[in-house]
C-alpha cells in the first residue's frame, strides 16, 4: 500500500509542471506530501497548476525559466533551495514535439529540440546535483516510446529521446557513489496538450486520436496520472535499488513485431 505522506519532508522540481505529464507529476508529488516548485515557461498554466496543488491543501510555488536557457535552469535549482531549504526530487518533462526529416528539418528548429528536450536536463541536473548529493536524492527523466522504436518525419524528436536515456545512464553510472538514482520513463502516447497540438497538424484530429488508441494494444491512450504513477515510484525510497533504467509505460504499444500468423486474429 502507499503512503500518502511518503514524500513529506521532500523537496522536489518539476520542470514543465505548467501542463501535461509534469502537471500530473507535481500534484501526485505535492498530494504525497512534497513540497514542489513548478519551474516552467507557460505562466498562467504554471500558476494555475500551482493554485490547483494550493487547493488540495499541497504545497507548491512556480518559477517562470526557459529550460533551454543554462541561466534560467541555475535560477530554477537556486529557487527551490531558496524556498524550501534543500532539494530532493528533480523531474525532468519539459519537452516540445517537431515534425520533420533530416532533410526538411531546418537548422533552428533541430537546435530547439534539442536544447529543449536533452540540453535543459544536463544544465538543470548540472545545478541540482551538488543539492542532490546533500539528500541522496533521485531524478526522473521523461523519454519516450521514441527512444527505442520510431516513426516517419520525427529526425529531432527521436534523436533526443533516444539522447536522454543515455545521458540518465551516463549520470545513473557517475553519481551512483553518491546516493543518487537516475532513471527515465518512456510512454506511449499520452492525453496533454502536446497530443492535442499533434493533433491539429492533421485535417482530420479525431483520426489522430482514433489511430493512437487502435494501435497501442490495451486500447486506449494513456492519461497523464498513469505516467505520474510510475515517475513517483522511481522518486521514492521504494525504488531504492533502481538505477539507470527507463521504464516503458506504453500500453503495450512496442509489443507487436507484426506478421501475425491468421489464426491469432480469430
Ligand atoms: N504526450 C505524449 O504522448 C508523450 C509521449 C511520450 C513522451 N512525452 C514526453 O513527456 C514530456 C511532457 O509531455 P506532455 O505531453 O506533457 O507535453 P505538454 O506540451 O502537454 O507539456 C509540456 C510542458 O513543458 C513546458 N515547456 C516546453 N518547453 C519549455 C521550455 N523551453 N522551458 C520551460 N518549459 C517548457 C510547456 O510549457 C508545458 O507546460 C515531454 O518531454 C514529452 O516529450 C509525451
């Protein structure tokens, strides 16, 4: 069973909390007791988040940072240590989603994911490391389904999703001396608002939504509470023995190879 006091006395981060998955992550966290500093770049959904964690009687603040900027990331980490007197949990979500090939990727756009999706975790990690080293603490980052398997015209996206599993095991195998635990989560497709943005690239939404459900095999797309779930455990102590690994949170979505014989479509 849980408890839902395991975080009290934890101090956690949350970048992209403002909306979608590290929304969901900032208020199970602040629900089981930590206190959370919501470091995003959206304002009035980070403030909103924050009010909404408030009303559920939790404890959570919200820093206005452009993850991709070295500075804002060292204003972020400073600001939680500021508020809340040390940092324990850094969960790592912001990330944006762009469509393209190598050849129809422009040169800007390839640096925006990047900096955004892989970048921001080096620098913000660069600055809550030392704090981290103080708790024995853990991060959490956020990959993908994209970082084991692909699809047509997502170059930048997958290229930093398969990225960040590397750099959680580079920093998983460096710091683990110190008592700290570097893991990531990969997921299948998830209801936010990067989905809905994904979505409205297609004359037909609704399709977009149809296929996700169709093709992961429990049938439906995942929520973001169900992404939250598993950042929570690997944040606490009942996952004390887990470190550089990336748990697949798909729906089953990287199951199928194909070719099924006949008989298995009765
Ligand atoms: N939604 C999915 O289906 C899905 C699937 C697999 C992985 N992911 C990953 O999960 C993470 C969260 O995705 P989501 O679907 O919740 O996205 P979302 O767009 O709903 O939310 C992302 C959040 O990150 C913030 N953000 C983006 N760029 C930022 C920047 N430069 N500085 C500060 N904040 C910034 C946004 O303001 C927003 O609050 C991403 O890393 C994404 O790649 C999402």
């Amino acid at each position: 069973m849980i408890d839902n006091t395991e975080f009290q006395n934890k101090v956690a981060l949350v970048t992209g909390g403002a909306m979608g998955i590290g929304k969901a992550v900032a208020k199970l966290l602040a629900a089981r007791g930590s206190k959370v500093l919501i470091v995003d770049r959206a304002v009035q959904e980070g403030s909103l988040a924050v009010e909404e964690i408030k009303h559920l009687g939790g404890n959570a603040e919200f820093f206005k940072a452009d993850v991709s900027n070295i500075n804002n990331c060292s204003d972020a980490v400073k600001k939680a240590v500021e508020l809340f007197g040390k940092l324990d949990i850094v969960s790592n979500n912001a990330g944006i989603q762009r469509y393209g090939t190598v050849e129809s990727t422009p040169e800007n756009e390839w640096d925006e994911v990047m900096n955004i999706n892989l970048k921001s975790v080096y620098y913000i990690c660069k600055f809550a490391i030392p704090h981290l080293k103080k708790t024995k603490g853990s991060i959490v980052n956020m990959t993908s389904v994209q970082a084991f398997a692909t699809q047509r015209g997502v170059a930048a996206y997958t290229t930093s999703k398969h990225a960040l599993i590397g750099l959680t095991r580079s920093m998983a195998i460096d710091f683990a001396r110190d008592g700290i635990r570097v893991n990531c989560v990969a997921p299948g497709t998830v209801e936010t608002p990067m989905l809905k943005y994904a979505a409205a690239l297609d004359p037909n939404p609704e399709s977009v939504y149809e296929n996700c459900k169709n093709m992961h095999p429990i049938g439906r797309i995942a929520q973001p509470e169900e992404i939250a779930e598993v950042v929570a455990f690997l944040a606490s102590d009942r996952a004390s023995f887990v470190t550089g690994s990336c748990y697949l949170v798909d729906g089953g979505l990287l199951l199928p190879i194909g070719g099924e014989p006949k008989t298995s479509q009765e």
